[in-house]
C-alpha cells in the first residue's frame, strides 16, 4: 500500500558541520551524529560527578542510547517541518529529535525493568547487563534487586538528560512555549498510557476501546504525533497544519503499535531484537488480543476463549502455542493487518490536509513506512 521501501542517499550533515537534512532520513542521520557528541560532554561532565557512576551509570545510559534504533521519532520531528514549510533554525528540530531519542531511552529502560524482558535491541538490557555486573563482580545481596534498582536511576538519568537538552532548544527557540507545552503533555500521556497497560495487565483485561486507549497514550502520541506536531511548532505551524498533523500522527502512530502487538505476538527475534513470546507470556491487553476475545465470543469459539484467558497454572510454553494459535484461527491477526493498512492510509490524507508540498508528502509516506511496514514474522499454528 505504501510502495516498495525507498533508500535515502545521504546528502547533507548535521547542521553545524556543512550542511542542513534534505530528508527526513538525513534528519535521523544528523540526530545521530548530534548525540554522539552530546553525549561525550554529558559523559565527560559525569566523570567530574564520580568516575564509578560514569562508567557504571552514565556510560552505560550513552551506550544504549548509540546502540541504535530506527530513529523514527527524529524523522517525524523533520517531516512535521516539512509539513510547515521548514522555517526557522534547522537545528531545532535535530536537537528535539535527539532529546526524543534520549526520552525514549528511559521509556524502554524503565519499560524492560517492569516487563522483565533480558534483551533489547539485540543485546542484553540495561537490568540484565547490571545484574551480569552484579554476579561478575561477586557482589553482596541479590542480582536481580541490584539490577532493578540500578536500571531504574539509569532511565531516571536518560530521562534527566532528555529534559535538559529539551528545555535548552526551547529557551534558544522563538517558539519555546509551544514546544514546552507539547513536550509536558507528552511526557504526562506516556505516563498515563504505561500505568493503565500495567493496570490493565492486573485486572486481565480483554477490552477493545481500552487497548486502544492504552495503545494511543502509551505509543501512538509520543511515536508520531507529539514528534510531528514538535516539529511543525519549531517551524511556526498554524493551527489549521497542527490540526491536520495531530490526526496524521494519531493514525501512524496507532498502525505502528498495532504492528508492534503483532511483532510481539508472531515476530522474529532476529528481526525485532527483543525475544519472541513476550507478550503473549504475560497476556499483554493488546488491541490484538481484544480483537481476538471477540471473534471468538460472537462465534462461540470456546476453545480459543480458553486459550486467551488468562491461567497462572498453564505451562508458559503450551499457553503460547494455543495463544498463537486462537490469534490466527479467529482471524484477530488478518483483521488487525487491515486495520493497519486503513490507519496508514488515513495518516497519508491526514498529512495531505496539512497543506505539505509533495517533498513533504513523500517524506511522511517514507516514514510511515518504516514505522508499519511489513516486517518478517513467523508462521502461525504450530511455531
């Protein structure tokens, strides 16, 4: 539906060594280059602190963050610039991508820490690599309430650094205020969305519009819109272009953690750099999953009504396979591809009505595609 995946010469440098991204790919490549120096001054800064806490804490918060990921919330931040016709200082945008970057480095840290997920990006998490310290080290006490704690300052420190390098770009900005006012209400939406996943996951909750609630807070608003909307707000947007963004946003963002749940439920760990299972181990209320418990309600599907259910006493391996196996017998998994289709689709129109001149447009759509496109997956029954 989007096209074939487009590659993205490399044109332009970061602003300050020659040059200003002419896609939203250099954006993300320019966001890179801007960290790594960033963060050898935060690093450096951190020695002066304490030089355990810098190798053990800091060091391992920059790491992590250089570690990688695909960079899609900088590319969001360029094409909501795009979108309002690229006013302004151009290095802007970058910087606020960078802070997005390290503000998603505390959410994964701290959302590892409280799933009890061991790899991330293809390599141990940061609680599972200071529990490795822990045990390498012979120390005294438990690994595992070590590492938790440990993790925990960890996010709290990425968080920090995000929210000085944030609030830095927006006093420097003659638009600050409107960036400070879409950076504080993500901040409080992606609180919001985590607390009522963790509450949901409690209460065992098969609720459609309540994953979707989750889903929006959680993902949707801070992986697309909120970068979007910073992004056009650096560059002066009016409130026609804002609107139009915020739906653009709303609708790739809730595709792309629909992929995400499915990704959970059906993916590659090769592919996704996070073990496979996860999700379904620990029955996350995902959209996925609600679709599912309907389906097989309004067909009398007792037999996947069991397997979704929640049942401490199940063995984890068995309760995976009968998981994967309702998901896909109850066409919950083909359903929420098409609905990831619509949403694309409707992000492009959304972003159309924004005003965005063909560059832009096609910017977005590169984007999007990157975020929800298909990815590698698993069969189904019986993997």
């Amino acid at each position: 539906m989007l096209g074939p995946r487009a590659t993205r010469p490399k044109t332009a440098g970061p602003p300050g060594t020659g040059g200003t991204p002419s896609t939203a790919g250099d954006a993300a490549t320019a966001v890179d280059a801007f960290l790594a120096a960033h963060l050898g001054a935060r690093l450096e800064e951190a020695r002066q602190v304490d030089a355990v806490f810098a190798e053990e804490v800091a060091g391992r918060v920059a790491a992590f963050v250089l570690r990688g990921g695909k960079r899609l919330r900088s590319a969001f931040v360029w094409c909501g610039r795009l979108a309002a016709g690229q006013a302004g200082d151009p290095e802007t945008p970058v910087r606020v991508g960078a802070a997005l970057e390290l503000l998603q480095a505390a959410a994964l840290i701290h959302d590892d820490v409280m799933d009890g997920s061991p790899v991330r990006r293809g390599a141990p998490a940061v609680h599972a690599d200071f529990a490795r310290a822990h045990r390498a080290g012979g120390m005294r006490g438990s690994a595992a309430s070590f590492s938790t704690t440990a993790a925990v300052l960890a996010g709290d420190l990425a968080l920090a650094w995000a929210d000085d390098l944030f609030t830095e770009t927006a006093l420097s900005s003659p638009h600050g205020d409107r960036l400070l006012r879409e950076w504080r209400a993500m901040r409080a939406e992606m609180v919001a969305g985590q607390y009522l996943d963790l509450r949901a996951q409690a209460t065992g909750s098969s609720d459609g519009a309540e994953a979707t609630r989750i889903a929006t807070l959680k993902s949707a608003l801070y992986t697309v819109q909120r970068p979007l909307t910073l992004g056009a707000a650096s560059a002066a947007a009016d409130a026609r272009t804002m609107e139009a963004l915020r739906s653009a946003g709303r609708c790739a963002g809730l595709a792309f953690q629909l992929r995400d749940d499915l990704l959970g439920a059906f993916g590659d760990p090769a592919v996704t750099g996070k073990p496979a299972d996860e999700d379904l181990r620990g029955r996350k209320p995902t959209y996925l999953l609600a679709v599912a418990v309907r389906y097989a309600t309004e067909s009398g599907d007792t037999e996947a009504l069991a397997a979704l259910a929640p049942d401490p006493a199940r063995h984890p391996e068995d309760s995976v396979a009968r998981m994967r196996a309702a998901l896909e017998r109850t066409g919950a998994r083909a359903e929420v591809e098409k609905e990831i289709d619509a949403l694309a689709a409707a992000s492009l129109r959304h972003f159309a009505d924004a005003g965005a001149d063909a560059g832009a447009r096609r910017e977005f759509a590169w984007s999007v595609e990157r975020a929800v496109g298909t990815v590698p997956v698993t069969g189904g029954e019986g993997v």
